[in-house]
C-alpha cells in the first residue's frame, strides 16, 4: 500500500498525522500538489508539484493510484474515481469513503452546487476539531494495520 495525499487543501495537522505514521509503518506517503509542500527528510515521505491548473493534482492521483492504495482527500469527485480502480478514500475529517457512502456524498456535492447557483448561502464545513483528528487517526491506523 502506497499513501497519495491530495495536499493542496489537506490541513497541516492532517500531515503531521501521516508523517508519524509513515515513518511508524515504514509506508511510502507522498504528497501532490500545484505548490511546493514541505516535507519532514524520510526515505517514506516525499512530494511531486504538479503545474498549476483545474484538476491537475486530482488527474496526477488518480494516474498513480493502484488497487489497494490509500488517497487522503476531501475531494469527492476524486475518491469517487480511486475508489473505482480499487484504491482506499479517506478524508481528513476520519470519514472512510466507501463505494455505497461516495454515491451518496457525490449526489449531496451536485445538491448544493444547485442550491449555491440559485443564490442560497449553504455556510462551509466547520473547522477541523479534536474529534476529527481522532477519527482521522484511528481509521488510517485501522487501514495501515490491514497493509
């Protein structure tokens, strides 16, 4: 199992997390993004910028991606297609994304897009806490543990 991590938007606590873990279970992690990411020296961890554009990093993940890898996104669209070349989905809240859960978290993105085009303020996701950290923590431990 390799670690593809979509780092654009990933928080950095998030990184923190995968960074003590692929060095704790000797997993290759890499981080791609359209910007320079910063990473710890390790022969496990490493980043690939991608050039600036729409979907550029999602396209780069998804041509990497291999059955039975892990993708750290929050990015639907994008854990819907690693989710159909076989690859695990998490997101940095903990949610493990599955092949029933991605449906239904693909038509819930499409319903507020609809609703934000007709001029309804939807708000934002609230901010990453303890709780989600956890959770995040957990369910990559319990993926790592099945390497």
């Amino acid at each position: 199992m390799k670690i593809w991590v979509d780092a654009d938007a990933c928080p950095v606590v998030i990184k923190e997390i995968l960074f003590k873990a692929a060095e704790r279970s000797k997993t290759q992690t890499t981080l791609i993004a359209n910007r320079f990411i910063n990473t710890p020296p390790s022969q496990f961890i490493s980043s690939v910028q991608v050039a600036a554009g729409f979907d550029v990093a999602d396209n780069e993940i998804v041509k990497r991606a291999a059955e039975g890898d892990l993708v750290i996104t929050a990015d639907i669209p994008l854990a819907a297609e690693v989710i159909e070349k076989g690859a695990h989905a998490l997101n940095p809240r903990g949610e493990l994304y599955t092949i029933d859960s991605i449906k239904q978290r693909l038509n819930m993105r499409d319903f507020m897009d609809t609703m934000r085009a007709s001029g309804v303020n939807t708000g934002g996701q609230s901010p990453l806490n303890q709780r989600d950290r956890q959770q995040f923590a957990n369910n990559l431990d319990r993926l790592l543990a099945k390497k």
